[in-house]
C-alpha cells in the first residue's frame, strides 16, 4: 500500500495481504496516514483474515479498504484450506489458490483485466 501511495502511475492493480497501515505492537506508529490512503488511486484488492494475530486487521487492512477509493476487501473468519486451519495470517493462501470472488470474477483473473492505460 505504501508503494501505490508514493507511485501512483507504477502499478495496474494492488493485491496487499494483511497490510499494514499502523506499526505493531504499538499502533499509535503510523506507517500510513489517513491522506496517504485516501491517495491511492490503484485498483486495489485488500485480504485479511478476523483472527490475524500478526497484523490486527481492524487498523490496518479495515481501515485501509475504507480508505482507498474503490478498494475491494476479502475478510475471512478464520484461514481454513482443506480442513486444516492456519493461523489468520495466512490469509495470502486464499489468494495464491485464486479464492476470492468479487461479481464473479476470481482476484487473479481480476489483477490480469487491470491496465495502466485505463487509468490515465
């Protein structure tokens, strides 16, 4: 997220997994502010799961996607693939297997539509 906040014309799409907004363990450092969020205008995909004990998602990945114009978010419960449950950080393994879904289309194939092109 950093990144599509300081190279708005680098980047077609943005897939940050449990991103970091506010530096842990102490959240009052800021690594993004609010402005710099708000900035963003990557199309940008955010995935994070509930129970994250690495990287809280309610300040970070939340905050963030109600931040970004147009962020799409893929929150999950708990990351359970195969009957195996691993802990919440994991959540890129959802995005590696092509998960999520947004109006039907899957995130890979989503990433693969975008074009800097479009956006300027």
């Amino acid at each position: 997220m950093e990144m599509t906040s300081l190279y708005h014309d680098l980047f077609a799409a943005a897939v940050p997994i449990c991103g970091v907004v506010r530096n842990f363990p102490n959240p009052g450092n800021v690594v993004l502010t609010d402005a710099q969020l708000m900035s963003i205008n990557t199309p940008s995909w955010l995935v994070c799961s509930a129970d994250d004990p690495v990287v809280p998602p309610v300040d970070n990945t939340i905050r963030a996607s109600n931040l970004i114009p147009g962020a799409i978010i893929s929150e999950y419960e708990h990351v359970i693939w195969n009957g195996i449950t691993y802990v919440g950080h994991w959540s890129w393994i959802y995005v590696a297997r092509n998960n999520q879904q947004h109006h039907g289309q899957h995130i890979w194939q989503w990433m693969a539509s975008k074009r800097l092109s479009t956006r300027r």
